[in-house]
C-alpha cells in the first residue's frame, strides 16, 4: 500500500487532534475507533471481508504499511473469523499513542513536550500541515451538506468519527445538531464501515462482555412461545451511545495514553 493515501486509522486521528490544545477529543473510545478504523483499510485493501458480524482474512498479503500488517497477521493466526466486537475491544488498546508516533515519523505533527502542575510531564502534538485536517474536514463537511452519497472511504471515517463521539468535537453546540445528526446518517454509506462502527459502540456500551441468553423454550404458555409475553421474539436493543467508554474491571488491558 503506498503513502500516497493516508490511511482511515491517519484520519480519524488527525479529526480528533485539537489545532489549540494539541490534545485529541475522546481519547478512551478513539482506540477503540483506530482499531476499528484498521479493519477498514484492510477490507478496503481487499485482505480481509465481513462474514455476518466477524472478520474473515481472504487475502494474508501484507500491505506494506507496518501497523496495518501487525494487525492483519493477527488477524490471519486467529485462523478463523473473529467477531469485530471481540477484535476491537480486545488487547491491542493504545493505538492512539503508536499512531501519534506513526504521524510524527511521517512529518504530520510534531511533538510538544509539558508539564502538567509544574511536575507531570506532558506531550502534545501539533499539525505541521494543517491543510491536510482541512481537507478531511471537508470531505466530511461536504457529505453532510449535499447529501449525496460519499465514497467508501469519506463514508467509513464518518461513520467512525460517529462511534467514537467526534461528532460533538467537529459540529459543537445546538447549531451543530443537525449536523451531527447527518454524520450519524452517513453510516448506512458504506457496508463495512457501519458492522466496524456498530462493534465500537458496542464494545463502549459492554455490549460485547455480556453473555449470550439460551434460547425460551418454544411453547403455549412458555415465555419464549406465541403466547409468551416475548412471543418468541428477542427484546429489541436500543442504539448505543458513541464516545462512552464504561469502567469495566475485566477491560485492565486499556493502555494509559501519553498525551493529555
């Protein structure tokens, strides 16, 4: 894969990087979102394609992009697919910080070192080139004010920036609703950009740890049969909300960022 694209994971991470502070907007769930964001580039690569709610590797090719090719060669040793719930929250947390290394090595921010309080020392990152953000930002802006259907690409980072809460961060405020509302539309676009968004969502909303219920037994009176008061049906789930990661003990394996 040459450098001449930047990458859905590059974008996602330079959409959520502050121009001001340096920071990046929702720093817990954008790991989650850069892992998601992988599996992306990766379909869109044509080495991996979805099979129901799991990720199936049809092509072990590496990319030639490094961070790409860790996570399909993962991917390939897991030798069957894998639920993209599972995949995204699984222990590969702290995509935010080797992206942020990754974009500094290629000369898209440089690095700022701080304090925090006088002692707590701080790293920032700053756009060395802050035509490239206006260009994303564009894309995104541009889809949402025609209505014409993105490309794959546009369609996968809208529907990511969606899981992960940006949304908030690019369209602030009551005049940014309706905006926000369309970015959210924008996931239905793209196939594999809204299974990957979904499984962030759920992934943030513990979706992924609870434990499948057995199937009522089908009868009259039984609750899973007709005359059941589920009538066979499961208990629709609401939509999750993007941008919130719940405290969960079992999850240990989320890596503390460096930047604040």
């Amino acid at each position: 894969m040459g450098k001449s694209r930047r990458t859905i994971p590059e974008e996602l991470l330079l959409l959520a990087l502050d121009p001001t502070t340096g920071t990046t907007a929702q720093p817990q769930s954008l790991d989650l979102g850069l892992a998601g964001a992988q599996l992306v580039e990766l379909a869109l690569a044509g080495r991996i394609a979805p099979d129901g709610d799991r990720i199936a590797v049809v092509m072990p090719r590496p990319t030639g992009d490094p961070t790409l090719d860790s996570a399909l060669e993962l991917l390939r040793r897991r030798g069957s697919p894998v639920r993209a719930v599972h995949w995204i929250g699984g222990p590969r947390l702290g995509l935010r910080q080797i992206y942020l290394a990754h974009l500094e090595r290629c000369g898209m921010v440089h690095a700022v070192s701080g304090q925090m309080c006088g002692v707590l020392p701080t790293t920032r990152y700053q756009a060395t080139d802050t035509a490239i953000s206006r260009d994303i930002r564009s894309r995104l802006d541009s889809a949402i004010r025609t209505g014409v259907p993105p490309d794959p690409r546009t369609a996968a980072l809208a529907a990511l920036a969606h899981a992960v809460g940006l949304g908030k961060h690019l369209y602030p405020g009551n005049e940014g609703r309706s905006s926000r509302s369309r970015l959210r539309d924008l996931i239905r676009h793209d196939p594999m950009g809204g299974l990957v968004a979904h499984a962030v969502m759920d992934v943030q909303n513990g979706v992924a740890a609870q434990p499948r219920r057995s199937p009522a037994p089908a009868g009259p009176g039984g609750p899973g049969g007709p005359g059941g008061p589920s009538g066979g049906r499961q208990p629709a789930r609401t939509a999750p909300e993007p941008g919130r990661v719940p405290m969960q003990p079992h999850r240990g394996s989320m890596a503390r960022a460096v930047a604040h």
